[in-house]
C-alpha cells in the first residue's frame, strides 16, 4: 500500500545525498573483498564524461576517494542502500522500508483496538493504512533515504513510552532495534530519541504524589536514552575505523557556523572581529552572507566556501564552529534568539513535496554521478520529467495535519473522551516539534524535514479516534495506561 509512489514512478525517488550513502558502503565493500559493482567504477574514477565548465557539476566530475570522509551520511543506512546493490534492484530496499513502516503502525494499532477481535482489527488496520496512503508517508517509504525513520522514531518512541508493559518480549525487542537502526541511520534521530527520553523521565520524577510508580516508569524512556547512546556509539565506531583506515579523522560539515552565518549573528560578529581574530572563516569574510546549503556545498570559491577549500582549512572550520558560534551568540544574543524563532518557525510553516521532483542542477548532478545504466532509468521517470501530482497530496497532507493536531490537542481538555490516550498524542505533536527545532535551527529549514514526520499526527489521532469508536461500542480496547494517572 505504501509503494504507490514507486509504482507511480517506475522506481524509487533519488536525493542527492543518496549517492554518498551508497558510495560509502561500496567503497568499503570494494576495498575489503575486491568486489566491484557498477557503483564501484563511478565512485573510484573521474567521470568520463567532456569536461564541465559549471562549477557544480565540474566538482561532481572529481573523484571521489580524493575526498575527505565527511560525517553526516550514515554508514549503517548505507548498508540497507547496498542490498539494493547487492540485489541489482532498489525495490528490495524499499520493501524494506514499506514492511518496517506498516509493522511499526500495526502495532501501534494494537494498543487501541484489541487484536483479538480479529474482524474488528482487520478493518481497523486496512483502514488506517490506507488513510496513511495518502499523506507523505509512502513517498518517504519509496525516497532512498533515511528521512522515513525521523517518523517511524516518533511513533515507535511513543509505544514504548506508553505501550511498554503491555508488550510481549519478542515486540519489546523489535521496538528497540527499529530504534537503534533509526539512531544509527541519522543523528537527527539520536536528538529526537534524547528529547522526548529526557522529557518523559522529567516528567515522571517530578509528580512527587505518584513517585513510587513514577520510579517504575522510568524503563521505558531509558530505552529512549539507551538507543540514543547506540547512535552515538555507532558514530564513534564508524569514526575510529575511518580514522584507522585512512589516517585521518572523517570531518563533521560545520552545520551550525553556516546557519549563524546565513542568518546574520555570525556575519556580524565577523565583520566586527575579523580585524583582530585569527578565525579561518575570517578568510572568507568578503563573501559573506552566503545561504546555508551553499556556504556548505556550494564547490564555486564566489557562493560557496566549505567546499572551496582543501581537506586542511575544512577541519579547521569544522573545529572552530562551537567557538565562533558561543562568540556569536556572546556578540548578539536578541539577535541569535530571534534567529532561532525564526527558523523554527519556518521549519514549522513547510509543507510542500518539491523535492520528488528533480530541479535543473538535480538532474546535472545525477547525469554525472549516477551509473549510466541507473541513470537512463532516472531519466525516464515521471520524478525526472515533473509530471507527478504532487500538488493534491500537499493539500490533503495540511488539511489533514490541522485536524490531527486539533484533535491530538483535545486530549489535553479536562475530562476529554480522548484523555486516557494523550500520552500518544503528547509524543506524537512533542516529537514532531522537537524535528522542526533541530531540522530549522541546527540545518536549514526544508519542506522535506517537514514532510517526512507530519504523517504522524495523523497516524496518532486516526488510532486515538478508532480506540474511542470501538470503546463505546461492541469492540473490545486494550485497557489503556492512562497518561494523565501515570
């Protein structure tokens, strides 16, 4: 149900992160077996292709293990990427992807409408996906990307936080490793998990009138925490091989210095200190502001500056950012917080589905980066030529999204039919905030961040309003942990 947009597209979506992800596990691959693939040959050698003049595409042309091994782009989702490689088809990553996301909503399902009624929770279940298939969700299951785990993290989270003890064993053990690959997939996820753990077991440890069954519940969100960790032991990891491998450690893209930069605190405070300061980013003051996505990846030396410069300066920006960014914040703090309002603001009001179409400079870069035998396949998709309709799914995603989150917020109401649920609901708006804050406030705000959790406030408020339905009629619920007793 969730593979339509595939279907739709004659294969699965391409970013232009994709390619990285892909790369970096073929390289590996190659290196430690001999084991080439078509990918191997693209990533090893400069492309064949006449010389560019364009500055983009020029860079594109330039080999790859020349390169610093950035940071940012997980190994580990690589590796789901590769058996796309391995098999000689994408589809098997994104079935992949579409089984993880329906097991993940069926058993959410099951903690608001009894699986013993077997009838009852089979419509309830085929209904509530094939809702979902009209929201972001199954475009995010077919995009060769680990955007679908910022969401599946969120509803996951919220089964363990609420759902814990009711779960049998072998579930509790599943919830936990879609939680860990989510943390091992992307570090956004590693923030996510930290926020809504920390949040919960604050919460639970200052109701000092339940404190003895406050204690108890502090499993489920150090679960949370405890996946967060293995994200960020995975990046450890992941760093100590490159660094023995190479000799060198990867480089982290100095995320936060181009959003400061961008939004004018970081400017400022270098245009006043360049004079006397020994910053390498003083180096570059004369081109500054620049966007954001182009002071990081812009490789032309007059938009661009992260990418301009040999592997040497770009650890030295990658060194300086938490100095200059205290420096910043110390120079303007009005000005940073009133930044930071308003980019999470933005990240808040995205709401399109742009980026499952391929833009000029998109399909540049893939003619080049691509194989050619992917590439003539990408060239023949509707995502390449335009000619999806994206449009209608934009709308019916906001109205739906403005009626989750009324209804998820209506559980907050004293004596709210929908009270003993607001847990989920907390988790699913809190998680949903807490991706807008770290996407438009640590990155650059995208409809892409946007899209690819809010299918979730639909998710949660069609099983809160399914759970109501069946109570008051014949179908049996699971007893629900009531949050508001917790």
């Amino acid at each position: 149900m969730f593979l339509w947009p595939g279907i739709v597209n004659n294969g699965p979506f391409y970013f232009s992160d994709t390619i990285a992800y892909v790369r970096g596990v073929d390289a590996a691959v190659y290196h430690a077996t001999g084991i080439s693939s078509e990918w191997t040959s693209k990533a090893a050698k400069p492309a064949t292709a006449t010389p560019d003049a364009r500055p983009a595409v020029a860079a594109a042309q330039a080999p790859v293990l020349s390169k610093p091994v950035l940071l940012g782009r997980s190994a580990y989702y690589g590796i789901i990427l590769y058996l796309g490689v391995f098999l000689h088809s994408f589809w098997a990553v994104l079935l992949v992807q579409a089984l993880i996301a329906t097991s993940i909503l069926i058993i959410l399902l099951r903690h608001f409408v009894d699986p013993g009624e077997g009838r009852h929770f089979a419509i309830v279940t085929v209904g509530g996906l094939a809702l979902l298939s009209v929201t972001p969700l199954p475009f995010f299951v077919c995009l060769l990307m680990p955007d679908l785990f910022s969401g599946i993290t969120i509803v996951a989270a919220a089964v363990v936080l609420f759902g814990w003890k009711r779960e049998r064993p072998l579930v509790r053990g599943y919830l936990v490793a879609i939680l860990a690959l989510a943390a091992l997939a992307h570090s956004s996820n590693v923030l996510l998990l930290g926020s809504l753990g920390l949040a919960f077991a604050a919460w639970t440890l200052l109701r000092p009138q339940r404190r003895p069954a406050g204690i108890a519940r502090l499993l489920p969100p150090a679960v949370l925490l405890g996946c967060a960790l293995i994200g960020l032991a995975g990046e450890s990891a992941f760093t100590a091989a490159i660094t023995r491998i190479t000799g060198q450690a990867p480089i982290r893209p100095p995320f936060l210095t181009a959003r400061f930069v961008d939004d004018g605190p970081g400017t400022a405070y270098l245009r006043a200190n360049c004079g006397h300061s020994d910053l390498a980013l003083c180096k570059f003051v004369d081109r500054l502001p620049v966007p954001s996505d182009g002071f990081l990846w812009d490789p032309d030396p007059r938009t661009g500056v992260f990418m301009t410069v040999p592997p040497e300066q770009q650890r030295l920006l990658a060194a300086e950012q938490f100095p200059f960014v205290l420096a910043s914040v110390r120079n303007a703090p009005v000005a940073t917080a009133a930044m930071l309002v308003r980019d999470f603001a933005t990240q808040i009001g995205k709401g399109g589905l742009s980026e499952f179409y391929y833009n000029r400079e998109q399909q540049r870069y893939f003619e080049v980066k691509l194989p050619a035998a992917v590439f003539a396949e990408v060239r023949q998709s509707p995502a390449y030529r335009g000619t999806i309709p994206l449009a209608p799914f934009e709308t019916i995603s906001l109205l739906l999204s403005i009626g989750a989150a009324a209804i998820l917020i209506s559980s907050w109401l004293p004596r709210s039919p929908l009270a003993p649920w607001s847990g989920y609901a907390t988790t699913a708006l809190g998680g949903v905030l807490v991706n807008d804050l770290v996407c438009g406030c640590l990155s650059t705000p995208h409809d892409r961040y946007q899209m690819r959790v809010i299918w979730v406030l639909p998710a949660v408020a069609a099983a809160m309003l399914i759970a109501r339905w069946a109570d008051a009629g014949a179908v049996r619920t699971p007893a629900p942990i009531d949050s508001t007793k917790a």
